[in-house]
C-alpha cells in the first residue's frame, strides 16, 4: 500500500508540536484528575513514591510523542523499545498502573493529531465505496468492546486494548517500510480511506478507548456509556449523513443535520446503560463539539471529551 513518509525536518516538526502539544494537555489533566499511584496507595509495597497525581503518565505520553513522529522511519524500532521499557519501569516501581499507561500514549496520539493537523497543511482523505463497511466495522468493535468490558471487567478489557495497540502501531510501521504482512495490506486497502495513513483510523479508535479505560476505570457503565456514544453515535451520523445528508450545516460544510440526527439516535443508546440526566446532557454536549469543524480525528476526540464528562460531571 504504498504511502508518502514525512521527510526528516517534517519528523521533527511533528515531533516537536507533538510534544509541545502533549506535555501542556496531559499536566493539565494530571492537575484536575485525582487519581492516586499506586505506591500512594500501597506504600508497604514501593521504596520510592511521588507525591502527585497518577493519571495520564507523563513519562508514557512523552516516550511515545517520539514513537509517533517517527512511524515508518529506522529509528522507530530503538524508539519504540525504549518507549514499551520506560512504560514498563513505571509499572515496576509503582508509580504507575497500566491504566495511566494507557492514558499517556492515547495523550501521545492525541498530541500527533494536533500536530498533523497543524503540520500537515491539508490531508486528502477520500471516501470509498468501502464506507458503509468501514462503519459496520467501527460500531461492530465498539460493542465487542462494550461486551468485553461488561463481561471480563475493565482490567482485562485494558490489557486486551493495550496489547491490541501496542501490535497495531508495530503492524503499522511495517506496513509504511513495504513489508509484507499477509492480510494486512488486503484488510488496511479495504477499510481504510485513501489518502490515510495505513490503519490510522483503527490507531485512533483505539487512542480513544485507552484513554476512557484509563479515566472511567471504577465505573464500568460510564466506560460502556463512552463506548456506545463513539461506536453507534459516530458510525451512524456517518451513514446517515454520507446516505441521507442533504442540508449542510451553515458552520461545518462538511457535516449535515441529518447527519447530526444520526448522532443523537445512536447515542441515545447510552442511555440503555447508564439513564441519567447527565448522560442526556452529555449527549446534547457531544452532538455539538461532532457538528464543529475540528480538524482532528474524531475517533479520540469524540471519547476523551465524553470520558472527562462523566468523569466530572458523577465525580468519579
């Protein structure tokens, strides 16, 4: 599948705003959400403790900020090693868990697509006749997550997502320096859209959901909550509006009211799980932050902002 690599100086760009990016939001989290480390609570168990708090990992989300800006590149495999190490010392010494993990590298990708976004002047996504079965994908995995999480518990459901990204990100690379992977160059060319990196859009879905996992870890039905607004609210204002969406918004040109429609009907099924007022307002407040022409990609966007609504708003 072939794919245009970003030059060197466009590396260091990307790397550079990544960072930047990256470091502001996750202290800015780490500031608001009270999440302990481990070693605060169990000091019996560590010699060495922090005083602050846990959630996202800074040391993850800056290891991997590197990681990102250089995919494709023969750099990526010390610097990936050196990213998976550094997240599992932190694990080792307990000043993390594998929730904040997590929440560092879905920081990192966060952080890459502002940093495209800002970098990579104009992306020309297409959209293909794969559509439809792109979005049968994308709410199929988000009820196996649902599933998953319901059945199994948030922990496993973590492990599973982190070990499903951390292979990602490799099969990506590999992918990007023309190796052959069998399936994966038939499977990226049938569900990605042209113009995309190869599996860019699964990347980021995934971004979103170690990102809600970490956040909304002692609240299952929140989790699930998330999970069903991005799965069944995105996939169907996509449908909906790719289908049916004849009157544009006067403020997204690329987004319709129909479309919107779609939204707020799949969304509601959050509503199954958790049926609370806030949910309902949480909803009306997704429905608008989908309707702004936003140039990232929504898959992350989508589950942090709801995430650290219910986190606020049920005070978890």
């Amino acid at each position: 599948m072939p794919n245009k690599l970003p030059t060197l100086i466009e590396r260091l760009k990307l790397l550079i705003v990544n960072l930047i990016a990256t470091l502001a939001i996750s202290e800015s989290l780490k500031g608001i959400i009270d999440i302990p480390r481990p070693c605060q609570v169990e000091p019996n168990l560590y010699t060495t403790c922090l005083p602050d708090h846990a959630y996202p990992s800074i040391h993850a989300s800056t290891a991997f900020s590197f990681v990102f800006s250089f995919l494709g590149h023969s750099f990526f495999p010390y610097i990936y090693a050196t990213g998976l190490l550094i997240s599992w010392s932190r694990v080792y010494q307990g000043l993390h868990s594998w929730f904040d993990i997590g929440g560092g590298i879905a920081m990192a990708g966060l952080g890459y697509s502002i940093a495209e976004a800002i970098v990579v002047k104009q992306k020309n996504i297409i959209y293909g006749d794969n559509e439809d079965s792109r979005q049968v994908i994308h709410v199929s995995i988000g009820l196996l997550l649902c599933l998953m999480i319901w059945l199994l518990g948030t922990q496993t459901a973590l492990y599973l997502v982190l070990s499903g990204t951390c292979l990602g990100i490799l099969i990506i690379h590999l992918t990007l320096i023309g190796f052959n992977i069998p399936g994966i160059e038939k499977l990226f060319g049938k569900f990605e859209r042209l113009g995309a990196m190869p599996g860019e859009g699964a990347m980021y879905y995934a971004f979103g959901v170690l990102f809600a996992i970490g956040l909304l870890r002692n609240s299952p039905a929140a989790l699930i909550s998330v999970i069903l607004i991005l799965a069944l609210g995105d996939g169907l204002a996509t449908y909906v509006g790719r289908r049916y969406g004849y009157h544009v918004l006067p403020w997204n040109r690329k987004k319709t009211a129909e479309g919107l429609i779609g939204f707020v009907a799949g969304s509601t099924s959050a509503l199954i799980v958790l049926p609370l007022h806030a949910t309902i307002l949480i909803i009306v407040l997704a429905t608008v932050v989908e309707s702004l022409p936003i140039k990232l990609d929504d898959n992350i966007t989508l589950p942090l902002f709801t995430s650290l609504l219910y986190y606020f708003i049920l005070g978890l």
